[in-house]
C-alpha cells in the first residue's frame, strides 16, 4: 500500500518514475549482459579475455614508442582503455535504446528513461568484470599495487552518471534524427585521440595540454582512475570537482532533454 502510495507522487515521464520499474530495469540489465555472451564457448570469461586481447594488440603497437617514456606502459594504458571503452560503449548502447524498444513502447507505459538507463548500467557491469583483467595485467607485469586503487568507485561513479546525461541525451536525439549514429561514430574517434590514451599527455603542446586536461571530461576521469591505479597518487582535488561537476552537468542535460521530448517519441519510432 505505502509502495503505491509512493508511486502516486513520482510525476509521471520524470527521471525518478524508473524506480516504480526497478524489476524491469533489473530484467533488462540481466538480459543484455545474458545477451551479450549467449551461446559463447567462454562465456563470461570473455569480459575479462576481450579487454586482455585488445590491450595485448596495442602494447605491441605503441610499446615501441612511448613504453620508455612512461613506466609500467601496459598498465597505464589498460587504465585509459577501461574507462574509454566503458563510457563510448555504454552511450552507444544507449543511443539506439528508444528505437530498438519501438515495439514495447507502442504496446504499454513504462518509464522511457529505463531503457538508455539498462545500457548504461550493463555496460558498467562488463566492466567493472573486465577489472579482473586489469588487475592480471598488474600481476604479470609486476606492476606496484596501491591501496590507493580502493578508490575506484568514485571515479566510476563519476563516469557513470557523465555517461547517464550522455546516454539520454543521445537517446533522445536518435529518435529524431537517425545519422546521430554515424555522426557519434566520427566524434569518438576523435575523442580518442584527444584523451592521451596510449600516449602520455606530456607530448602535446602546452596550450592544448591545457584544454585535454581541464576541458576533455573523459581525460577527467581517466586522469583520475591512472592516479589511483597506475602511480598510486591521490588525484588532483580539481580534478576531482571537474569530474563530479562535468558529471552532474551532463547528467541534468540529458535528462532535462530526454524528458522534454520523450511524449513526441511515438510518433517517430
């Protein structure tokens, strides 16, 4: 009774009515993650067997140039790639999520926020697994552990709610205007490049240090996740505002956006 009262007071199409379908979004969240590893050999061992691979490949590839220049290369690197590929992926899981859903949506009312929310959040899960990689990369190259690195929830809490604001932003946007995939494509390779993942920072001129450093949200939070798990340092306080901040603005942007224009989404879908 006092669970349907609670209900009652959520305005419906807001970004809180998702937790009047926590079941469902629960339901959702297992099944992409089932999904993703249906009739696989390894299975689940892929979550930590795929990231390995690729940054095996790339530790061959850019070893050569920057692996003196910044010690323990395999690891820095690995902690780029973990947050890169969790954010990119997640949003672009979650930009397709409204259109892939059509058929539900035309049939029944539930909460439109869940389904980018169910791809975000089971992207988060494959990689919090692929974590189990990351600390075998540690291991065998003998890199230092840190208690430092227990400080990782915050910095994926950080992602997380940046790739939230994103993913619904460009939900939203998709059902409008379908190239919005291949033009996000384009702009994160782009924003690869420019988040020094396999180079250190220190390469790029100063002013455009200064604007990937402060200005690039994703270096943010990778800035911060190598300072815990690669040098074992407490991150810059203003990096840690910045992430929070960046995180929180884009956050109420996608949602503010998501929410405007979720009532025109069946008539495009």
């Amino acid at each position: 009774m006092m669970e349907d009262r609670h209900k009652m007071k959520v305005k419906s199409g807001s970004f809180l009515e998702v937790f009047n379908y926590k079941d469902l979004l629960n339901q959702l969240v297992s099944r992409d993650i089932k999904l993703k590893y249906r009739r696989s050999f390894l299975g689940y061992v892929w979550s930590i067997l795929n990231p390995l691979l690729v940054m095996i490949v790339m530790v061959i590839v850019f070893s050569k140039m920057f692996d003196r220049k910044i010690p323990h290369f395999p690891v820095y690197l690995f902690a780029g790639r973990i947050l890169y590929e969790f954010v990119i992926g997640s949003c672009g899981k979650a930009l397709g999520s409204i259109t892939d859903n059509s058929a539900l949506l035309k049939k029944t009312y539930v909460s439109k926020f869940m389904f980018p929310l169910a791809k975000i959040t089971s992207s988060l899960v494959d990689c919090l697994f692929s974590l189990g990689a990351f600390l075998l990369v540690i291991i065998f190259t003998r890199s230092p552990f840190y208690w430092t690195m227990l400080l990782f929830p915050i910095v994926f809490f950080q992602a997380y709610l940046f790739a939230c604001g994103m993913g619904f932003f460009l939900a939203q946007l998709h059902v409008f205007f379908r190239d919005t995939r291949y033009i996000w494509n384009a702009i994160t390779t782009m924003w690869m490049y420019c988040s020094a993942i396999f180079y250190p920072i220190s390469m790029l001129p100063d002013w455009l240090e200064f604007l990937v450093t402060y200005f690039n949200p994703l270096y943010v939070y990778i800035s911060q996740f190598r300072s815990i798990a690669h040098t074992g340092t407490l991150p810059d306080p203003i990096i840690v505002g910045l992430g929070f901040a960046y995180a929180i603005v884009f956050f109420g942007i996608g949602t503010l956006s998501f929410k405007k224009n979720q009532d025109k989404f069946i008539l495009y879908i």
